[in-house]
C-alpha cells in the first residue's frame, strides 16, 4: 500500500490547489498589469521611496531609490514580500490536515485501522500537501510571467521570476510542519489552530520589529524568526538565492516534521 495515503490526499484535494494557485495567479497578474507604462512605474517608485525606509523595511523592500524604479523592485514590493503572508494561511490548513482535523472529527481512529504505521501517514501526507504547494507556486509564477509577457514595461527574465517565487517553499514547509507539530501534541484542534496561527503571527512580527529596530538587540532576537530568512531582494537584483538561508528553513522544516512524526507515533488518539 504504499504511496496510497499521499495518492489518496491529492485526489481529494487538488481541487483545492487550482482554486488556491488560481488566486495567485490571478493577484500577480494584477500586480503588472496595473503599471501599463513607464511613467506609472516611476510614479509608483517615487510614492514608494517617499516612504519611510522602516515601512519598506516591514514589507521586504529594499530602500535603493535604483531599485524601487525597476521592475524587478516594484514586484518585490507588492508581491514576493507577500506571498508568504497570502499561502500562510493555506500553509497551516495543511499542517493541519495531517492529522488533527480527523481527529476533532473523531474518525482519525478509522484511518489508522489501515495496516499502515502512524509515522507514514505524516509522512506522505506531508509531502503530499509539499506537492500541493509547488503546484500553487507554478501557478504562481504563470500569472507572473503572463503578465511580463503582456507588459512589455515588465522585462524580466522568467528563471528569475521562477527562482523567486520558489524561494517561499523552504517557508511554507515550515509552516505546514509546525501545524502538523501542534496537531500531534494537543488533541483539540481549536488548540492547535491558535498555536499554529501565533507562531506565524508572532515570526512575522517579530521580524518586522526587528527591521525596524537595527540597532537595537530585537534585531538579534528576531534572527529566531522564520522570517528573517525569506529575501528574494538578493534574487531579483540578479544574484543568487541565499543557499544558506534557504538550507536552514529546510532543515527547521524537517526538523519539525520528524517531531510530529515521532509524538504522533506515541500517543493515544482522541475519539
């Protein structure tokens, strides 16, 4: 039987994906087509380098004046800074899904009668809902490039707009592995939703407090955030990703994963 958990969880959610990576596609389109010339990108860079660099700080943005007039910077303004905010919460419905839903609906119980171990169902379902994720980051970056192709004033290469958008996975990973923590360890989902949902509230917060404070030690304290480690900044200026960074949410990712796993696989189910 194996590989039927993760079969079984594409088939009754992919639908959910297209509906979910529809939305995407659609909000950056939006994004580019908005600007139709170079003027309207030069009036927006100018509203942008007016504000104060703590604001573009909070949001991702760079506070190169040069930058903000590119493409590249106006996209890393209104969209990538914000993606991971926009799949957040999808990213938590995943982690979720793994394991504490079917147990606040009392037939978690039924699943596992299937002669399977506990510890696979974490497994697949999780890289099933990793899947899922890369499938909405395709779409993603579709809408993207469809709206470069449409904007001639948005010429940017699409392996650059590609490797951007896929810089968000290691972070949604982590988020969906931290849900699934939480669903492992408390047996009521409403416990787990307030976890889950503190944690990425309290990471963003904490980063965004530590941009805006960097000289102060909140910017050494918010290094604990998984956050601090999503820059495509460095990306779209035309150099490589932080390898580095993006190793290290992996790891926390996986880390987090094989704790669930492992409480999952010693405790009692609720029914």
């Amino acid at each position: 039987m194996s590989g039927t958990i993760f079969m079984e969880l594409l088939r009754r959610n992919w639908r959910g994906m297209l509906f979910w990576g529809a939305g995407m596609a659609l909000i950056a389109w939006l994004q580019i087509i908005i600007l139709p010339d170079v003027d309207s990108l030069k009036q927006m860079a100018d509203l942008m380098e007016s504000l104060p660099p703590i604001f573009l700080q909070m949001f991702g943005g760079s506070s190169d004046p040069a930058f903000l007039s590119t493409p590249q910077g106006y996209l890393n303004f209104r969209f990538f800074s914000l993606l991971p905010l926009f799949l957040a919460v999808y990213a938590v419905a995943a982690g979720l899904g793994i394991s504490a839903n079917e147990e606040d609906q009392g037939i978690l119980d039924m699943v596992l009668s299937l002669p399977v171990p506990r510890w696979r169902l974490v497994v697949e379902r999780f890289l099933a809902y990793t899947v899922m994720l890369c499938g909405i980051l395709v779409f993603s970056f579709v809408g993207l490039w469809i709206g470069t192709l449409m904007t001639p004033l948005f010429a940017v290469p699409a392996s650059m707009l590609l490797v951007a958008t896929f810089s968000a996975l290691p972070l949604l990973l982590a988020m969906v592995a931290f849900a699934a923590l939480m669903g492992t360890i408390w047996r009521r989902r409403g416990q787990a939703v307030v976890a889950s949902s503190a944690f990425v509230v309290g990471a963003y917060v904490l980063d965004t407090l530590g941009k805006a404070a960097t000289e102060s030690v909140l910017n050494q304290i918010s290094q604990l955030s998984v956050f601090r480690y999503y820059d495509t900044t460095s990306i779209l200026q035309g150099g490589d990703p932080a390898w580095g960074n993006l190793g290290l949410l992996l790891v926390v990712a996986l880390a987090l994963w094989a704790g669930a796993a492992w409480f999952f696989e010693r405790r009692d189910i609720g029914i």
